[in-house]
C-alpha cells in the first residue's frame, strides 16, 4: 500500500488541509515531502523501483524531503514579525 502513488497524494492533500486547520508551518513540510514521493511513485523509473522494495527507505526518502522542504519554507517564509524577540546581549554592557 505504501507504493501507490495516490496514497501518497491523498496523504499530502490530508496534511496541507490539517495545516490551514492549524497554521504555522508545521504540516506544510510533511505535505510536500508527501506530495513529491507521491510523484515519484506516479512517474516510476529506477528511483521510485527501489523505493518501492522498501518500506523504510521509502520513509527515509520522505522525512528528508520534508525536512529540505521545511528548511526551505523556512528561509522562503522566515521568522514571522510578531515573533518575540530574544535579546543575547544588555546595551548597559558596553
């Protein structure tokens, strides 16, 4: 089951729904990460072939992806401007 690319994608749409539900960014990786194994799943090739003979390989492939692509949402989105601000050093040091 975890080879069908549309159970992949169906998880991606669950997830990126999950994330308007409760916004921040959290889910946003994990539905891209999600969306592209579902992808690869969907246009095949060698990759998707050896990610198919794997349950694990195939969760290490998608908490990657999640992870670059929660890095990129990251630098792409940044830090929000309401965020508080934590002061490393004192003026009065100086």
């Amino acid at each position: 089951m975890w080879m069908l690319w549309w159970v992949w994608l169906a998880g991606a749409l669950v997830l990126a729904i999950l994330e308007v539900l409760a916004p921040g960014f959290i889910l946003l990786g994990f539905a891209i990460g999600a969306a592209i194994v579902g992808i690869l799943f969907g246009v095949g090739g060698p990759f998707a072939d050896w990610m198919s003979n794997s349950l694990p390989g195939t969760l290490v492939i998608f908490a990657v992806l999640s992870l670059l692509a929660w890095f990129v949402l990251r630098r792409v989105v940044g830090i929000r401007k309401a965020q508080v601000k934590i002061w490393d050093r004192d003026i009065n040091e100086e």
